[in-house]
C-alpha cells in the first residue's frame, strides 16, 4: 500500500506537465493555424489585386511556347558545321559572334568594376552600420538608412539616371551597378561583423586602441573570408544586372538585346540568351573556385 502511495505520488507531478505540455502544443497549434490562415487571406488579396489569376496563366501559357517556338533556330544536321553563309547552320546562327563576343566582355568588365567600386564604398560604411561596434547612434543610423536606400533603387533605375547625367555607354552601367552593389554589400558586410568574435575587439581597447584601429585589427581579419565570399558571390549576379541596364543605353550585351528583341530578330534573340547563359554558367564556375581558394587561404 506504501509503495502504491509512492506511485501516485511519483506519477502526479509527471502528469501536471504532460497535460501543460499539451495544452501548450494546442495553444501552438491554434496559434500557427490563425497565422496560416491570415497569410492565407493575404496572398489570396494580392493575388486579387495583381490579377493573378489562374484563367491569365491558362490563356498566356501558349504564348510563351509561341515566343520560345519563334526565337528557336532553325538548325538542320546536313549544314550544322557549315559556313555563316549556309542557312541552318551554327556559323549562321551566330553569325555576329565577333561582336557580340565584344559586347559579353564589355558586360563582365562592368558587372566587375560596379562590384569593386560598390565593395569598396561599402567596406568603410559597414563598421559603422554593425550594432555590436558601438558607433553613434546618429552615425549608425545614418549608415544604415542610407545603404537601405541604395539598395531599395533598382539598378536599371540608377543607369537611367546616370545615363542622363553621363550619356549613352558603359560608365552609366559601372555607376549603376557600383551603387546598388554598395547598399547590398554593407548590409551583408555588417552583419558578417556582426557575427565576429568580440574579445580581439575588448583586447584592442585595452591595450589603449582606438576605434579605427579595433575595426582594423580586430574585426577586418575575422570578417574578411565572408566579407570576399560575399563579394565573389556579388559579382557573379552583377554579371547578370550588367545584362539588364544595358535595355536603357547603359552599354554591354544588354543593349544589343534590347534592340533585336525591338526588331524581330527572333534568332538572334535566341544566340544572345545562349551566349549569356554560357557566360554566367563560367563565371559561376569561375567564381565559386576563386572563393573558395581566397577563403581557404585567409582562413
């Protein structure tokens, strides 16, 4: 009877927090139900507004294997090596290789110049933007509004405006992309100092530092592998921004787009997409191989 006793009184407690435990796994639940349901309600709302229906998406789907149909070469495998001169053949299909080739090099030369210039406006505006640095309040806010506000304007936006500031060509595209890849990096930049280590920090105060010196030799070496990554990583979708601002004058492939898509050249449409796709897919490689070394190596 003792031992009875010693049960119920092992087993009383233990139930209490089972019947807590559930009755938190219900109000969860409830919880997580009401949230689903209000996003629910929301995305159905947006798609309202922005007719998106599912009628628009069944009566625009032929369209797009139209249009796919339309910029398709026309290949045939008796002329598929021959000259630019025998219709169905590679050399015709990109029979303006030469330039084109030109043009793909102009777009990585600025997509890797915006993102040098951009890294290197960003570096000094994200010590102060990190939290954990202790910078003044005015200042931090300061740094952080404005690489909000760099970052929010699209690149296609920039390029129009520099390209009425500057003209037609390549420098409108570089300051483009040089000022939005500012606003991304910083913030990325600030949080990857966010995450370092701050005894080094403590260290360097101590020892008598000052603040720019603690961001230095404290802060710069534990951020610097994602600090590169980051940027590498950056680079590689600039490639694919550098391609885009070219439809407002901004130089590169992406303006040579612009105009065969404006004329009609369907194939031609199709050999520019193919160049490009080719182009990213190495610089991907290219990129990811160069980071990983760069990290290993500062590691």
């Amino acid at each position: 009877m003792g031992a009875g006793i010693a049960a119920g009184a092992d087993t009383g407690p233990i139930s209490s927090q089972e019947a807590a435990f559930r009755a938190q796994r219900a109000e969860r639940r409830r919880a997580s139900l009401v949230a689903f349901s209000i996003l629910a309600v929301c995305l159905l709302a947006a798609a309202w507004v922005s007719e998106f229906y599912p009628s628009s998406l069944i009566a625009g789907a032929p369209r797009i294997g139209e249009y796919f149909q339309r910029i398709a070469p026309h290949l045939e495998l008796r002329h598929l090596l021959a000259g630019t001169e025998t219709e169905g053949s590679l050399a015709f299909w990109f029979y303006r290789l030469d330039s084109w080739f030109l043009l793909i090099l102009e777009t990585a030369n600025m997509a890797a110049l915006g993102t040098l210039g951009g890294a290197l406006l960003a570096l000094p505006l994200s010590f102060p933007a990190a939290r954990n640095l202790r910078a003044p309040n005015l200042v931090r806010i300061a740094c952080r509004r404005g690489l909000e506000a760099m970052r929010t304007v699209p690149e296609i936006v920039f390029a129009l405006i520099f390209v009425w500031a500057f003209g037609v060509g390549a420098l409108a595209g570089i300051l483009a992309i040089a000022v939005h890849t500012a606003g991304a990096l910083g913030k990325q930049f600030a949080d990857a100092m966010e995450n370092t280590e701050m005894r080094p920090w403590e260290g360097v105060f101590a020892a008598g530092g000052s603040w720019p010196q603690a961001c230095r030799y404290a802060i710069l070496p534990a951020a610097l592998p994602d600090l590169l990554s980051t940027a590498l990583l950056r680079f590689e979708i600039n490639i694919r921004s550098a391609s885009v601002i070219g439809f407002v004058g901004a130089g590169g492939i992406g303006q040579e787009l612009y105009q065969v898509i404006s004329f009609n050249n369907y194939e031609e449409v199709s050999a520019i997409i193919v160049l490009l796709i080719i182009t990213v897919s190495c610089v991907d490689l290219i990129s990811e191989r160069l980071r990983r070394r760069v990290i290993e190596a500062v590691a």
